[in-house]
C-alpha cells in the first residue's frame, strides 16, 4: 500500500466526478459556447458576489493573470517572503507583468496590514517602483496551512482604499481556510478585488482554477488569459469536475484537517523531530532534529512506500487528500510511532 502525501494535487479524480465529467454537455470555450464551464463560472462568481469568474487551466496562470490586471510595468506588489507567487511561479510576475515584489517577513508567510504600509513606497518619489498591490495567500503554503485571522484581512484592506492599493487573494487552497475557521465565500468576495481559487487540491478535481472579480477588473481578463496561453476548447468535460467537487467534496475537507492535526500529535512525541509547526488545516510542516539525515529519513520512510516531501535543511511537509484513506491513516501513524530513527542518523 503506497501512501503519498506530498501534496494534495495527487489525487484522482472518484468515479462520480470521473461520471459527471464524461456527462457534462460542451461546446467551444474560445466561442464562449461551453455551456458547463459558463456554469461554474457563474456559480463561482456568485459564492464569491462577484460580477465576473473566468477559468484557468492552473492557479499559476490564474495569479498571473490577477497581477496582470492590476498592475502596469516597472510597478511594484507586495507579498510575504514565502509568497506562492514569488517562490512558485516561475519567476512569472516579472516576465508576465514587468513588476517586483516587495517581499515582507511575515508569520508562516501572513503579512499584517502595518507591515503593508511599512512597504508602500512613496507614490511621488519616482526613483523606486510605483507600489500598486497586495497579495495574500490563504491557506499559506510555506507557512503550514496556515489561516489568516480576517480582522487582519480588513485592516489590511483599509490600507490598500487609503493608499488606491489592487487587492489580490491566492485562494488556492481557500476552501480548506473556509472549512476551518467557519468562514464564507462572501466575506471574502467583500474584501478582495481578485481571488483565485484551486479546484484541483483539496477538492480532488484533475485541473482548473478560477478567477473571480468584478466587471471593471476582470474587463480584460479573457484578453490575459489569451496572451499566456489558456484559450481552451471543450473544457466543460473539466468544469463538471468542478461544480462536482463544490456540490460533494466541501465539507469532507474537514476529515482532511482532523488526520493532519492526528499526525501532528504524533509528531510532536517523536523523538526524532524538534518541532512541528501548528496545523490548522490539512497541511503539517516539521523540522527533523539536527542528528537526523534528512535524506535517509526521506530513503527509510519510502522503503515502508511513505512518501512525504523533504523541504531541505532537515523541514519536511506532509499534505491530507482525498485519497488518503482511513486505512493509510492508521498505517502512517503507526509507522512514525515505532519509526526506527537511528536508521536515519547522522
């Protein structure tokens, strides 16, 4: 039995979406004449009250397309240190839209609304980049899964009205956030100017992301997504995977966080790690102690068909899906207890 838990992109689809896919009625998206993928445009646009939602073959392209719309040129974003969009995009921002980031220090990669004004750059003074965003990401990949505290999203908003700031959410794995802190789509939709949103991590959709925003902002968006190359044809086959997911594959993100936080419990008694940072979702990051080979922690688990990803200088990730069953739980969890370490050892 392989359990694989480096990440939650994984997973395949279940024979229901599998069925509901190969159901979906399509047409040519280029013509805007798929009628399923207009569908989960619609209805992602409404969860959100937003005014417009365009799909996207990846949250990557979707983010860049969000940059591209809010900035020009030789101006500037503001992001966290561990920022999706700066670490694993591929250096897209500036070769997509010609902008740097501002990287912030945040905390498991959350930036508070002082550290947003701390690094606006003065709008007059024409010697450093125009600052013309904000970009967030919730949950927070490199931070562990973690959420943001949405009062701080609302001061973080108040900066960017009184600075005329874009407002941009990386939501690839928002739902997981949504379903942890009891939160809802509308809130969200209130506060940002963009979000992108993922349906092929924790909702266990093959492909897509969508954009969503309002008709001013998202005028352009289709223009974007062209330019980079997303014009799609039948992609309703993939959009009934979406609108599967959001009917049945919400609220199971829940059983996704409870193992995580299973594993972090057995983590933090083993005699092997130092320090596993607090899990919140489905997503648990853990530092090996300074003795253990991080490699042949990584070889000594695979050879019990454990994978898990190593992140370097001895911090490893382990990411809860949908294909992660009852049973691998209970295996997983079993095998970090007894786990022979000194296998391991420098």
């Amino acid at each position: 039995m392989k359990i694989n838990l480096i990440s939650d992109t994984i997973t395949k689809p279940t024979p229901e979406m599998l069925e509901a896919m190969m159901q979906a009625e399509v047409g040519d998206d280029v013509y805007g004449e798929d009628p399923t993928v207009n569908q989960l445009q619609d209805r992602v646009a409404q969860l959100f009250g937003k005014e417009k939602a365009l799909f996207f073959p990846s949250g990557s392209m979707a983010n860049q397309a969000g940059i591209k719309l809010h900035t020009q040129p030789a101006e500037q974003l503001i992001c966290d240190t561990y920022a999706h969009v700066y670490n694993y995009e591929g250096g897209g921002a500036s070769f997509n839209s010609g902008v740097s980031c501002k990287l912030v220090d945040g905390t498991r990669g959350m930036i508070t609304a002082q550290q947003v004004e701390e690094s606006i750059n003065p709008p007059d003074f024409y010697h450093s980049p125009l600052t013309s965003l904000v970009c967030l990401e919730n949950t927070t990949n490199k931070g562990g899964g973690a959420c943001y505290d949405f009062n701080e999203i609302l001061k973080i908003k108040n900066v960017t009205e009184k600075h005329q700031l874009g407002f941009h959410l990386d939501g690839a794995r928002l739902w997981n956030a949504l379903v942890a802190k009891n939160e809802t789509t509308l809130q969200y939709g209130a506060v940002f100017d963009t979000i992108s949103v993922c349906f092929s991590k924790g909702l266990g959709c093959p492909v897509g992301s969508v954009l969503v925003g309002n008709e001013a902002i998202m005028k352009n968006a289709l223009r974007v997504r062209k330019v980079l190359g997303g014009g799609m044809r039948q992609i309703g086959y993939l959009a009934a995977a979406g609108l599967y997911a959001l009917d049945h594959h919400m609220e199971r993100l829940a059983e996704d966080h409870q193992r995580a936080k299973e594993i972090e419990e057995v983590l933090s008694n083993a005699s092997y790690v130092k320090s596993v940072e607090p899990v919140e979702t489905n997503i648990i990051i853990f530092n090996l102690n300074d003795d253990v080979n991080e490699k042949e922690f990584n070889t000594l688990l695979q050879s019990k068909n454990i994978f898990i990803s190593g992140m370097g200088q001895g911090k490893q990730r382990i990411v809860t899906h949908l294909d992660y069953t009852a049973r691998m739980h209970e295996s997983l969890l079993h095998t970090l207890k007894i786990l022979d370490i000194k296998k391991a050892a420098v």
